[in-house]
C-alpha cells in the first residue's frame, strides 16, 4: 500500500535524485491573443515535434501565432494535428529541426509501450522544475469522473496543462498533463479549529491515447 503515502511523505528526509536528462524535453509555448501573451509547457519529441496539451495552443491556432521556446530559442511553430479539449485534448506542434542545437536533434522522446501501474513512481516535469510523483487509482477519482479521466498523478507543482509525465525508471513518456481534477475534501488542523480543504489530483492524457494520436 507505498501509494497511499503522498510521494513528499515516503520522500522525506531523503535528498532528492532526479534525473536532470529529462529538464531537455521540456519546452515553453506561448500564443499572443488581443495583444495579450499567454504561455504554456509542453514535451519536445524529436524530430522538431512537440506535445501539448489541445487548449494550451488554444481553439483558433492560425489568429494566435503559437511559437516554442526551446534550446534559448523563440521558433514559429506550425500545427500539425490537434484535438479538442472535450476529446484527447492533445495537439502536436512542428518547428524546424534545423534550429534547433545538434545535441538536441539528436534526442529522441520514445512514448511509453508497456502499460502503467498504479503507485508506480513518475517524474513530472515542466521547463525549469521538476519533481517526483505517484500515479494514483482510479478509485480517488469521483465517479462521475472516473471513466473519462482515469489517470491522475499527484498534484505537485510542475504539474501544469502540457507538462510530460515520465517514467521514473525507464524515463519514457506516460502522458501529457491535461487539467485538475477535484478527488476529496481534506480536515486538517488549524490552529485550535478544523478546516476542510480541497484535495486536488491532475489528469494525464495517458500514453496509448497518445500513441494512436500521433501521425505514423
């Protein structure tokens, strides 16, 4: 039963050791909107290809003039294919490749083959931060919710929309980041008074979903 215990729990007291390999995936995404920026995460790919999550990139890409950030670099961005938010809530993203750094052309991000499990350790991982966390079951997940959003993984920060989710072991990728999701309500003590507070869990767009969204 480890996966009952928050990951920051079953970590404590021990130095953190992530593998800072997998901060090169992670690439920024920003899209102007009545003159306004608005930025976004998403996971380099290889091959000049990025993932994201659909309403990261947002509904009329052509008007919004999505761009990456990646390798120190602001690169124009092409939409490949994009799904809504009420779907896979997925979009890949295109740069050109030959912009990019050798050293990160060469990287390739393989999309996990082999099913998850629950409790099993994850890396999530946004530019700039990343952090340990726990695939949770299903059973945390309101009903209502349960048969459309059925994977989640601890609420930690660098979980925001288009943030990669890995495998702590292997370090291919589980899923992409799609929103939060509401799992309970929590009494904890403050002060001499108990006060409720709300339980958050993210949802991650799993890796067969992602598979057979991405072009051959």
């Amino acid at each position: 039963l480890g996966w009952l215990a928050p990951a920051h729990a079953q970590n404590a007291g021990k130095a953190p050791n992530l593998d800072d390999s997998l901060k090169i995936y992670a690439v920024g995404t920003v899209k102007t909107r009545l003159f306004q920026r608005l930025e976004g995460v998403g996971i380099y790919l290889g091959r000049g290809a990025v993932l994201t999550a659909s309403h990261v990139v947002g509904r009329w890409p052509m008007l919004t003039n999505p761009r990456v950030l990646i390798a120190n670099e602001q690169l124009p961005a092409q939409v490949i294919k994009q799904d809504s938010f009420e779907e896979t809530d997925l979009a890949l993203l295109s740069v050109d490749e030959t912009q990019l750094p050798v050293g990160l052309r060469l990287r390739r991000n393989p999309v996990c083959k082999t099913p998850f499990r629950i409790g099993q350790a994850v890396v999530v991982v946004k530019p700039g931060k990343m952090a340990r966390s726990r695939i949770m079951p299903p059973v945390r997940i309101p009903a209502q919710y349960r048969a459309r959003f059925g994977t989640i993984v601890e609420d930690v920060e660098p979980a925001i929309s288009g943030s990669g989710v890995f495998d702590a072991a292997r370090h291919c990728l589980l899923g992409i980041v799609s929103r939060k999701i509401l799992i309970g309500m929590a009494q904890t003590a403050n002060q001499s008074a108990k006060k409720n507070t709300a339980e958050f869990a993210k949802y991650f767009v799993p890796a067969p979903v992602i598979a057979k969204f991405l072009p051959a």
